[in-house]
C-alpha cells in the first residue's frame, strides 16, 4: 500500500499556483469646494462677493493642485510597465 501512495504522490502534477497581490490603493483628500453664501447680484450684471470666499476659493484651488500633484505621483510610483 506505501508503494501505491508513493507511486501516486510521485505521478501527481501540481498546478503552478499564482499568487495575486491585493492592490493597495492610497488615500486621496479631496478638499470641499467653499461654499458661496452671501453673494449679491449687482444691476451691470456682475456679482460682488465677500473677501473672506475669494481666499477660501484660492486656498481650494491650491489644495486640489496639491491633491493633484500628489495623484500623479501616485500614478508615476505605481505605474506598471508593460
């Protein structure tokens, strides 16, 4: 019987396994773009609006140019060459 097993374990192929590796995937933060609230239309058609948003909309505009710096170099570091 030891020789049938032996001779079975001995015959028996194994199939390559491949191991898939789980991507990682980063974390991004994506800034909240600012909320406008007190704006007023003026008669010419334009719109005035309050100091303190414009700075909020230039501090938005240099987060998402950050969020999208760091994005690409997300991409560049995890770029797989084909």
């Amino acid at each position: 019987m030891g020789t049938v097993l032996t001779t079975l374990f001995l015959n028996c192929q194994s199939e390559r396994i491949e191991y898939i590796e789980k991507p990682y995937i980063p974390e991004l933060n994506f800034p909240v773009f600012p909320i406008l609230a007190d704006a007023q239309k003026n008669i010419d058609g334009t719109v005035s609006v309050s100091g303190d948003w414009i700075m909020r909309l230039a501090e938005y505009k240099i987060r998402i140019e950050e969020t999208e710096k760091t994005y690409n170099d997300l991409k560049a570091l995890y770029a797989r060459e084909e």
